[in-house]
C-alpha cells in the first residue's frame, strides 16, 4: 500500500478524507478534540510539503444533519494549525469547486460531505467520480471509518491516485503488531452495545484471545438469550441463533456474575446489587457488580495485551459508571500493553483524564474491532487493490 509520503505533493490538490465526526454541543462548542489533533500529522506534512489540501468528513447521524455543521471543526483547526480554514458545508457543489480553483500551495479548506446523510455515500460510483474530480491525489486518513464501503473511502481510488495518510498508517501499523505477534495472554474486554454489529467480532476474539470478558450491554442481552438472566431487550430470531452459538462454559469466555441494576426507566430513584440470575421482570441491568469487578481484575492481572472496546456499564449515569472506571484502574495496574477504541470509552477515560495512560487509543470503534478481529477493511483494501 502507498502512504503519503510515496507522492509529489508540491501544488498538488490533494483530496484528504478525515473523520472529524467529534461531540458538539448545543452551543456549537468541541466537547472532545482527540480526532482533530490525531489528524493534524497528515495536514502539517501537506502544508510542509506545499500540498493544495481538500479535507472531507462528515458530523453526526443521519437524523441530526439539519442541526450540527462541521464549521466548528474548521474554527479548531484554525486554532491548532494558526492559519485559515476555508469551510464549504457541501463537497462537489459550485461554491466548492470555486474555493477549491482560488487554493494556492499550503492552503486548506473543509469541505462538508452532506451526502453521507442520502443514499449517494453508499459507493455510488457517480457521486465517487465527482469527489475524484476535485483533486489530482486522493488520501485516506479515517481509520474509523474504513469499516464502512462508503464513496468517499473505497470508490475514490478507482479514479486517483491514493495512499494512506499518517494516521491511517499509525492505526494499521500498531494494531497490526497485535494481531501477528501478540504478547501473551492476550486479554480482550468488549462492552457498549449493539450485541447484532458485535457479535462477528466477539466470536473470532473467542478464538484469537486467552480470555474474553464481556460487560456493557452485551452481557444482559447473551445472559437473556441464555435463559440464565432477564433482559428488557428485543433481539432479532437471526441474532439469537447466532448468539446461543456461544459457549458460555468455554473456559476463554468471562460473563458477569453479578450486576448493578436499577427499574427499565433507570432515570428513576431505583438500585440494588444482584446476581444476574436473580434479576426481577421489572429490572434492568446496568453495571457490572462488584463480584465481578473483582474476578475481571484477577484475570486482567494475568495480561501482557489488553483490548479494550466499549464500556462495562451504562456511563452517561454516573451511578453505573463504577465497573468501567474500575476495569480502567486494573488495566493501568498492569504492565501490559493496552490498547483501547470506541467513542464511548475513549471520552470516558479523557472526561477521568485517564485517556494518556493507555498503550494506544485508537480513533475507531468499530473499526478498530474488526480490523484486530481479523477482518478485512474496505477501506485499506481499497488503497491495496488501487496499487496492485
């Protein structure tokens, strides 16, 4: 695969696609920079270079494109990199190929990719050719987005010439250290949610680790599915039969034993300590209880790697916060080498200031979870076949 660093560069309009998809506020204020500064690498070594830099990315969910803009994010970049950003909130309308015609070398501009939020991201080779058309090189510096087949990250290099940006090369180079060479025991803690997106990963971890510890909201949902606890969750027939493939006797596989849990509507002034098999109907578990902080801590001591993706409980209440923060302190007690992923888990170690102290943290969540999982990502496939 080409990086950056294989291309003439001087003049050169040279497409970047970032991810700069970072929590805002209802002020329009940046809760947390991480994406933003990890991403400055790849921008500096244009600017020195005397690139003409097109960023792309993208803010938000599809149902929150009417209320958040990525023009805070060009404010913080002017902020970092003590020059102007130029902010076009589209990316292949008239307005961006003007301010595009008007860059000299070591310009920037930030380039808004509405179309993620319709159907012409999904790999529409029409809408790829249009955002080839605006540069002479294409650069993929959005590891956490490399998961996804979208235009602006496989269909590009079909029509440029593209690498990798320093980021993208940063990610690909630790995580796959880990997953040729791991030190031993390899641990791997998976939390969060979205058991249906997570299950695939969790069942090669299941081959690929010592142990595997699962918490989050992905216990309840496998511990219902189990019979062995109740859980509020509805899951797919497909999802189920899939899940009930897990072994929960499989010596590898640590599940909670006993859980923080408070009524369906945990907003309520509800909470008590249970097993998970003495979970009411009208309950809800929310953390890991403290039997099984104590038994994840014991296995975590044994780990010369740690994997860690998603929280053990539900953070955004500081009431279920305990087991991440807890499972966090363990980790750092250890030698090993950690790395963690995950929007989620990675704002709730900086929100502690425990963010620095981890091995690596990687800008993805999902995509970090495939990438060491084994899986091929669309998006560095793209850049591998585009050099072949």
């Amino acid at each position: 695969m080409k990086d950056i660093k294989d291309f003439q560069l001087h003049n050169k309009k040279v497409l970047v696609r970032t991810d700069f998809n970072v929590p805002i506020n209802d002020k329009h204020e940046i809760l947390d920079d991480f994406k933003i500064v990890k991403s400055l690498a790849t921008i500096k070594y244009l600017k020195e270079q005397g690139a003409k830099i097109i960023l792309i990315s993208h803010l938000g969910r599809p149902q929150e494109s009417e209320k958040i803009s990525l023009r805070p994010v060009a404010k913080k970049l002017e902020e970092l990199l003590g020059q102007k950003v130029d902010f076009i909130n589209d990316c292949i309308g008239r307005g961006a190929q003007k301010a595009i015609e008007k860059l000299s070398s070591g310009d920037i501009i930030l380039l808004e990719n509405l179309r993620f939020f319709s159907g012409e991201e999904q790999n529409d080779e029409t809408f790829a050719k249009q955002l080839a058309g605006l540069a002479e090189i294409y650069i993929n510096d959005a590891f956490a987005t490399s998961h996804r087949a979208h235009a602006s990250i496989i269909g590009i290099p079909e029509f440029l010439p593209s690498g990798a940006g320093l980021l993208l090369k940063e990610e690909i180079t630790t995580l796959s250290s880990i997953i040729k060479n791991p030190k031993r025991p390899l641990i791997t803690i998976l939390g969060g949610a979205k058991l249906e997106t997570k299950l695939p990963c969790l069942m090669n971890f299941l081959n690929k680790a010592d142990h595997l510890i699962i918490g989050g909201m992905l216990a309840p949902v496998i511990l219902a599915i189990h019979k062995i606890s109740i859980s509020g969750h509805h899951f797919e027939q497909d999802l189920e039969e899939e899940a009930k493939k897990i072994k929960l006797t499989d010596p590898k596989l640590h599940m909670p034993i006993d859980a923080l849990v408070g009524l369906r509507d945990h907003k309520l002034d509800y909470l008590r300590q249970a097993g998970v098999g003495k979970i009411r109907n009208e309950e809800q578990m929310f953390d890991i209880g403290p039997e099984s902080i104590r038994i994840f801590s014991n296995i975590i001591q044994e780990a010369s790697t740690i994997i860690w993706n998603g929280p053990l409980g539900l953070i955004e209440d500081e009431r279920f916060a305990n087991g991440t923060l807890a499972i966090a302190s363990a980790i750092l007690r250890t030698p090993a080498f950690s790395v963690v992923g995950g929007s989620d888990t990675n704002a709730f170690l900086a929100k502690n200031n425990l963010r620095d102290k981890f091995g690596y943290v990687s800008t993805g969540g999902g995509a970090m979870l495939e990438f060491l999982s084994g899986k091929e990502l669309p998006g560095i496939k793209a850049l591998d076949s585009e050099n072949e």
